[in-house]
C-alpha cells in the first residue's frame, strides 16, 4: 500500500510541473519521508542552488554570523555551491572553543577557509601550534585576529618561521610571546621582511641581544615596515649621532618609522612650545619616545612645568621622561610635598625637580615624607589625602 501511494504521488509530481500548481515539493516529502527535520529540508535544498552567490551570502549570514554587507564583501573571495565542506570547518573551530563572534571574526578575515580540508589542511596547522606551546584562548585570541595564518603553508612557512625566530630571539616561550604580539610573523612577505631588517641591523652594528629583545618587543617594527624605509630610518638615527650599541639606537628607529607626518607635527609641536633645534634632538636622543607622546598630554605638562611652575622649556628637554609622568596622581602631589618642605626650610630652594618626581613612590616617602614626621607631623597625612583625592593611593 505504502509503495502503491508513493509511485501515484510521484506520478502527481511529475505531471503536475507542467501545470499551473505544482504540488509542493515539501508535500512529496511529507509522505516519501514522514514530516522531515528543517535540517534536512535545508540540506536538500541548498545541495543544488540555483544561484551560488546568494546561496553563499545566505549561508555566510545564517550560519557564521556575518552581516549582510559583510557577507556579500566576503562572497567575492569563496563561493559555495553546498554546505558539506563548510559546515566541518566551522564544526572545527567550534570544537577548539571558537564562539560565533570569534568564528564571525575569523571567517570575515578570512572567507576561503570554508573552502580547506579540514584533515588535510586546516587540523595539521592548529596541531602544530597546539603542541608549540599556544594555549587555547591564545590560538582562539590570535587566529580571530590574523586567520590568514591558517592559509600559510605549514611546511614552507610555518615552520621556518618558528625556527628563524627560535634563532634570533632564543626561547620558545619568548618567542611565543613573541608571535602573540603578532601573528604577522608567520607570514610569508613577513618573513622575507623580517630577515632583511634584522641583517641591516646587524650590518650597523647593533648588537643580536639588542635585536632579540626588540623583536620581543615591537614585532611589527620587523615585519611589517619595507626593507628601503626600514634602512633610510637606519641611515638617519646613525646620522644624530645614537650609538648602535646603545639600546636607544633601536628605539630611535621604532619612533622615526612610526610615520613622517606624526614626526613633523611633534616636532613643530615642541618648537611652538620653545624647544630649539638642540632642545629638540637632546630630548630624542635622551628619550626617543618623546615624539610618541599625545599632543595634549605634551601641551599640559608644558602648561605646568613652564607656565605653573616658572622652569624654563629646557628643562624638560633635558628631562624629557618628565612628560611621561602622570600629573594628577604623581606630580602635583609630590610638587605640594615639596612646596609645604621648602616654605618650612627642610629642602633647598635650588633642588632639582627631577631628584623627587622621577624615583619610585617608596624612595619618594623615605626622602620627602617619612624623613620629615618630626617636623612636619601632618606632611604624610595632607600627602595622602592628595593622591586618594586624585585616583590613587600611597
């Protein structure tokens, strides 16, 4: 009975396409299939999609997350006429604790992983690194971030890159450190790069304990800055006179190539603010980071030093770590300290500013406060009532 009903209903379908109603393609299924699951409706359906490119937007909306602009940028790269491939990549990284954010971020950077085998390709590569010594969140972390590791050839680039960094920086656990600062290491136009930068180093002479610690460091200063700029801004710290085996050297060179124009706009900034051409270049070569710092964060410590405080602007490029320094919950208290000292004659009018504002919290209380109780009984309390006023604590 069941077989006799199947072929008369399949024989409606037939003769019914060429009708003007159809009868339903979900009403056949209904009674070959029983009342079938959305999932295999779906499956059936999307196993020959009359239209890839809006299969391929649907399926990169519904099922990874994406928005629907970002899914339609993401369809140029990876076209899917079914879902078999896809869904084990995704069942992959759900697997290795990847959340829909993370699975959204990586496939938004990434859209033709959809597309990889995931025992052939996708599984060696995560292994790899797995055993490496990465932990989980930092490969979810990591590979959300730079997913284009995963389309690197493990063996022609994932590997060499890790041995190349074991031989310059040394540990394995720096260099992870290392490659979670940035997975741009492992890429292949990084490595290329990368190599390149360090010989010029080398070839100025900066010493290879000095190289592996900014590579530790500031990754992306390797890796990511073209060879030719790389060597101009080699050429010009040289130049200024910074010694290549001073560890500024390399500092020098991390903050010229930050960009030309944040360098010409500091520079202009701090000659507004006074600094001279000498005043300039002593403050770069005593602190490079100088030139790193926001516009309004050098404005207000100008502000304070020169207009409150009355120092002329060469102070500070003769001291040009004062900027760094927080003036609400650092300078201004211990400055009060020092006012409240010099007004009682326990400190000489003449005293550097330096010998109080730059030493630890714990050396400052032993030289300005606690050395003075007897004197000045109230110094620790109104101190303290000062920097919990202002955020933090003594």
């Amino acid at each position: 009975m069941l077989r006799l009903l199947r072929e008369k209903l399949l024989r409606v379908s037939t003769h019914g396409a060429g009708s003007s109603s159809p009868t339903p393609k979900i009403s056949i299924l209904w009674f070959i299939h029983g009342n079938p699951s959305p999932k295999s409706i779906s499956s059936i359906s999307e196993s020959t999609p009359t239209d890839p490119k809006s299969f391929t937007v649907s399926y990169l909306t519904s099922s990874c997350g994406l928005s629907p602009e970002a899914a339609l940028r993401a369809s140029k790269w990876v076209t899917l006429k079914t879902t078999k491939n896809a869904d084990l990549v995704l069942d992959f990284f759900r697997n290795h604790g990847f959340d829909q954010i993370h699975i959204a971020k990586v496939i938004t950077g990434q859209p033709m992983l959809l597309s990889l085998h995931v025992e052939r390709i996708l599984k060696p590569k995560m292994d790899f690194l797995t055993r490496y010594g990465f932990s989980s969140s930092q490969l979810i972390k990591n590979l959300s971030r730079s997913p284009k590791v995963l389309c690197q050839s493990l063996e022609n680039q994932i590997i060499p890159s890790f041995k190349f960094l074991e031989g310059v920086i040394g540990k394995q656990e720096d260099v992870i450190v290392s490659v979670n600062r940035s997975m741009d290491l492992l890429h292949i136009y990084s490595l290329k790069r990368l190599k390149l930068n360090i010989s010029y180093l080398r070839d100025h002479g900066v010493p290879a304990s000095h190289v592996s610690k900014f590579l530790l460091r500031r990754p992306n200063m390797f890796c990511m800055v073209d060879p030719d700029r790389f060597r101009t801004s080699l050429v010009t710290i040289h130049g200024m006179g910074f010694n290549p085996l001073s560890t500024m050297f390399v500092e020098a060179v991390g903050t010229l190539l930050i960009s030309k124009t944040n360098w010409e706009e500091k520079s202009e900034l701090y000659r507004n603010l006074g600094w001279s051409e000498d005043d300039l270049l002593s403050a770069f070569k005593k602190q490079p980071k100088c030139m790193q710092i926001s516009e309004k964060k050098i404005k207000r410590g100008f502000e304070f030093f020169v207009g409150e405080l009355g120092c002329h602007p060469s102070l500070l490029s003769g001291c040009p770590v004062l900027l760094f320094l927080d003036l609400e919950k650092r300078v201004i208290p211990r400055c009060s300290v020092l006012q409240v000292l010099l007004s009682k004659g326990l400190i000489k009018k003449d005293m550097k500013w330096t010998y109080a504002l730059i030493p630890s919290e714990k050396r400052f209380l032993e030289r300005f406060v606690t050395k003075y109780e007897e004197e000045v009984p109230e110094l620790m309390r109104a101190y303290q009532g000062m920097t919990e006023s202002r955020g933090t604590k003594v």
